[in-house]
C-alpha cells in the first residue's frame, strides 16, 4: 500500500492515498484495525477517485499524544487537520466501519457543507451507553464480554515494551494505550454523543450485519439464546436508527456476514460506495 507520514502540529499520522479525482472517498476503520485489511476495498475503489486511508493516533506508525484523551472531538480534529493538509475540503464521502463509523457522524455533523455522502458499515450507535445498560442486566453476555475486564486487559498489554510484545500492528503499546481513551469515549457516549435525528440531506448508507450470524456466535460462545437475541436486537434497532440522519438515507442488509462486513463481504462495501458515488453524479 502507499503509505506516508503527514505531520499535523500535535502529531504525525500514517496515511495511504490512492487513485485520483474527486470525489475523494475517506476510510475511517474500525477500532483497532489496520489500514492494510482495507486493501482490497482501496484498490478497486481508486480505479475510479481518490481514496484516502489513514491510522488513527496510536496505531501503526501514527504517534499519540497520551495527555489527550480520545474523544470524539479530538478524533475530528485530526482528521480535518489532516484532510486540509492534504487540500481536501470539499467533495467528501466518508465510509466508517464500528467506532469509525460514529467518528465520521461526528465529523459530518461538524463539517456537514463538506460532506456528499456517509457510507456506515455496522456503526457503532451515538447512544452506545444503551447497550452498556443492557449489558448490565444480562448476567452470562455481562461475564463473558464486560467491559472493565476487556479494558484492564489492555492496559496489561499497554504496559509492556515494543521488545515484550514484540514486532507488527497488533503488538504495539501505543495501540492499546490508544484502544482504551477510545473505548472510553464509546461508552461515555451518554454524557457526550452525537446527537441522534437527522441532520444531511445527501445520501447514506446503513449497512447492517446479519442478526442471526451474531447471535449464533454468542449462543456458541456460552451465552443462552434469550440473552443473545435481546441483546443483539438491541443492536440492530440502535444501528438502523442512524438512517435518519439523513432525509435520504438507505439500509443494507448484509445478509450472512458478522459485524465485520468489510471483511465478510468486501464486494457489498464496495458496491454501496459505487451506488453512493453514482447518486452524487446523478444530483449533481
């Protein structure tokens, strides 16, 4: 992949930019994720515009300020610093997988005359607090999946040097230092979100996992049906709702893929992207 080091006063983030015109699709990955899993995608994508990729503050080669936490704001920041670095400030689609998905809300509610369209790939919802609350009343998926545990965890591994972990993406401190301020931010959400209810006119796209491939992976993991499905169809109500952000928005269906879609079924990812630039043209 085309990779490079973009300097944006505060830090330095690792971008891939691929293909040309406009407009320039802009990835926003899932949390703690690669650019490199997106490979695929990226290349058919550029044979036809600009797409631009980058690792958010703390993964990969990207370096992380740890006196700031990171919030959502801050998660915005850098990437409009960074786009403007780049001289794109206008023409943008943006497409976000899980947490990346709810950072490209916030960046579209902020920067809403620079948007043309939001591709959401099984987004993370604004009102992330909601399933923590959930979570709390379902004993088993509580055990298995709680949150305190799942952060304490990466702290372990945050602790530890390059040289303990070892070499590669997944095995760097910096990652799980940044893993950590992020969830953080997720189920904070209460107190700071981005508000629901609709706020674009261009078109969206809400891509949505298969809720029964879900569920069988809970059910497989220990975790009684009655909880998995109230748990999941929690999920697929509050990741559905994210179509009324726009007056012109459109759920997806993936149908026998898992919250991974992008990985699942990348051609579905890239056609929704295609439908999406071919809807701007058209308005255009």
């Amino acid at each position: 992949m085309c990779k490079k080091l973009v300097d944006i006063g505060s830090k330095t983030l690792e971008v891939c930019i691929k293909g040309a015109g406009e407009p320039v699709i802009v990835i926003e990955t899932g949390m703690g994720c690669s650019m490199a899993e997106w490979s695929h995608i990226i290349d058919e994508l550029s044979k036809t515009t600009t797409v631009l990729t980058y690792h958010r503050a703390g993964y990969g080669r990207s370096t992380i300020d740890f006196t700031v936490e990171r919030t959502f704001s801050n998660i915005t920041d850098d990437l409009n610093i960074l786009l403007e670095k780049e001289g794109i400030s206008e023409n943008i689609v943006l497409v976000g997988h899980s947490f990346g998905g709810l950072c490209i809300q916030h960046y579209a509610k902020k920067y809403s005359d620079r948007v043309k369209s939001l591709v959401m790939i099984d987004a993370s919802p604004s009102e992330y607090f909601k399933l923590e609350d959930l979570k709390g009343q379902l004993a088993v998926i509580n055990e298995k999946y709680n949150t305190k545990k799942m952060i304490d965890q990466w702290d372990s591994l945050a602790l530890k040097s390059q040289e303990e972990l070892g070499e590669g993406f997944f095995f760097n401190p910096n990652l799980y230092k940044s893993l950590i301020s992020e969830f953080k931010s997720l189920v904070d959400s209460r107190n700071v979100h981005c508000t629901p209810g609709r706020f674009l006119s261009t078109p969206i796209k809400v891509l949505v996992r298969d809720d029964k491939v879900e569920i069988n992976k809970l059910v497989s993991n220990g975790v009684p049906k009655e909880e998995a499905e109230k748990f999941e169809n929690r999920i697929q109500q509050l990741i559905e709702e994210q179509v009324y952000l726009s007056d012109n928005g459109e759920i997806i269906k993936a149908n026998n893929c898992g919250h991974n879609i992008f990985k699942d079924n990348p051609e579905l990812v890239i056609s929704s992207v295609e439908n999406v630039l071919k809807e701007i043209s058209i308005d255009n």
